[in-house]
C-alpha cells in the first residue's frame, strides 16, 4: 500500500477507535442503571490500539507463511512491514494501561497519583509488565532476521489477557482464560492476516494475480477454522457471563449485552462478506474480484476489534 493509503488506514482506525472510545460507553450504558466507571474511554481507546497491534504484528507473521507455501510467488515483490510500528504502538498503549493499574484501576490526572509498587505487588500489575516488555521484545524482533520469533513475545500477551480477564475470584478462571486465550488468538490470526493478505493481493494483482489469489484462497480455508473457533469460544464465554435464561434480557438491558450484540451482529456481517469472497474464488470468472468483499471484511473486522475493546472496558453482567 501507498505511503499515503498506510496514513489514510490509520488515521481511519484511530478514528473509529476514537468514536467508540468517546461515544460507545455512554451509549452501552444509557438507561441500564449501571455506573460508568472513570476513564471508561481512555481505556477502551487503549485497549482498541492494543488489540489492534497484537492484530497487525501476529497476522503479518501468518500471513508471510502462507505467502510462503505459494509456489512461484515473488517474494522479492512483498509488501513493507508494518509489525514494527504496530508493536511499539502496542507498547504505548500497554504502558498508558499499566498507569492506570498503578493508580488503583483509575486513569491518572498527574504523576504523583502513580504508585509503580502495585505494578510489582499486584497480579494485575505484573500482567501489565509483562505486556509492555512482551511488546518491547515483539518490535525489536521485527527488525531482526527472524522477525516470526515475535510470535513467542505476542503469545505472551495474548496469555497476559486472557489472565487478566479472568481474576482468581471467579468461578473456574482457569476455564475462563483458556476461552479467552482461543478466541483472542483466532480473531487476532483472522484480522490481521487478512489485512496483509490484501496487501500483498494489492500488491500483486497485476504482476501476479494468480499467486495473489493463491494466497487469498489459502487464507479462507485457514479462516474457515478461525471462524468456528471463534464462534464456539464466543458462545462458551457469552453463556459463562450471562446464563442461558437471562442472555435475551441481558443483551438488551445490560451494556456488556449491548456491546456484545453489536460484536456479534457485525461479526455476521462479516461471515457474509467472506462468503461471498470464498464463493467469487470457486466461480469460473474473474477470482480478482473476491478483493472487493474481502476488504469490506477486513474494515468491519476493525471495527469488532475496537468493540472487543469497548467490551473489556463497561460493566461485566451480574450473573441472575
């Protein structure tokens, strides 16, 4: 892509990160009688840069592979990497995270509210840590000869996550991490690699269209498998946070419901999408031409990261 069509991606996902950063908690929580936390934007901005470089960075590493299998594919022709700049935007946003875990939970007003023993003595505190130098690690990586090695550092954070999520004072955290931890990867692995596959595809579509289309067709069937992991763990979370007799009313009256429903209505639009991409590649004419609904798919699946984020940040629902 473009110097200037990398700036405009950009400037579009902080854009809709910020969006819902401002007006997704006001919105998830009006008339449910719930309390919105302070900071509750700050964080989901924070957390949509987040899970947005873990996207970028652990896609492109899938994504090389599979470019990789494509026999005759002209990797002197590959696109520029972007996992070095995603993971320090990462590291930025873990880092403004962990100030908030050193102020007790609450976003800071000055330096002097910041307690770095909690960051030491807290379990919340040590998983933040070990986010921002997971991420340190991930960028210095992906300037080496061996950039697939920031795979280790990312898992790490995916693991930090997960835990996070899930604190010892829940029933069975264990379980709940472990759902956690499946879905995050999946979704991170079916984002962000089809954002590189398009731009390799971009890249390739008139030099090589048949080995960009090669690489779009191995991508769908890994992301088939992506999608029903996704969908399982999915509905094995949802029904751990809100049990099965109380989902209809919670989705509706509760913000946590509300933003889940949002994910998931978008999350189906997105399974039309790559549908409808899956099926112009089978058909006899122009196989190209899966590009258009597959990039309508990447776009809507950046937006269901920053929901995700939105989700980690209201009210978790009380179990009736």
């Amino acid at each position: 892509m473009p110097s200037v069509g990398r700036a405009v991606a950009v400037l579009v996902l902080v854009a809709v990160a910020a969006l819902v950063s401002l007006l997704g908690p006001s919105a998830a929580l009006h008339d449910t009688g719930e309390a919105r936390a302070p900071g509750t934007g700050g964080i989901t901005f924070l957390r949509a840069v987040l899970f947005s470089a873990l996207c970028v960075q652990l896609g492109e590493v899938f994504a090389v592979r599979l470019v990789r299998r494509v026999p005759g594919a002209p990797l002197d022709r590959v696109p520029g990497s972007w996992s070095a700049y995603a993971a320090w935007a990462g590291c930025v946003a873990a880092l403004g995270l962990a100030t908030v875990v050193a102020n007790g939970n609450l976003v800071p007003r000055e330096l002097s509210d910041l307690d770095i023993g909690r960051l030491y003595d807290t379990r919340d505190g040590r998983l933040a840590l070990l986010e921002v130098n997971a991420f340190v690690v991930a960028a210095l990586l992906a300037r080496s000869r061996r950039p697939a090695g920031a795979a280790l550092p990312l898992a790490a954070v995916i693991v930090a996550e997960a835990l996070r999520a899930h604190p010892p004072v829940e029933d069975s955290p264990l379980l709940g991490s472990g759902l956690t931890l499946v879905h995050l990867t999946c979704g991170a692995l079916w984002a962000g690699g089809l954002l590189h596959v398009l731009r390799v595809l971009c890249r390739w579509r008139t030099s090589s269209p048949e080995q960009a289309v090669a690489v779009l067709g191995l991508y769908a069937r890994v992301a088939a498998v992506l999608f029903a992991a996704i969908t399982v763990t999915g509905v094995c979370s949802t029904l751990r946070r809100m049990p099965a007799d109380t989902v209809v009313d919670q989705l509706t009256g509760t913000a946590y419901g509300r933003t889940l429903l949002a994910k998931v209505l978008l999350v189906l639009v997105v399974a039309v999408l790559a549908a409808l991409a899956r099926r112009r590649l089978r058909g006899a004419g122009d196989r190209a031409s899966a590009y258009v609904p597959a990039r309508g798919e990447v776009v809507a699946l950046g937006v269901v990261v920053v929901l995700s984020a939105l989700l980690t940040a209201v009210p978790v629902p009380i179990r009736w």
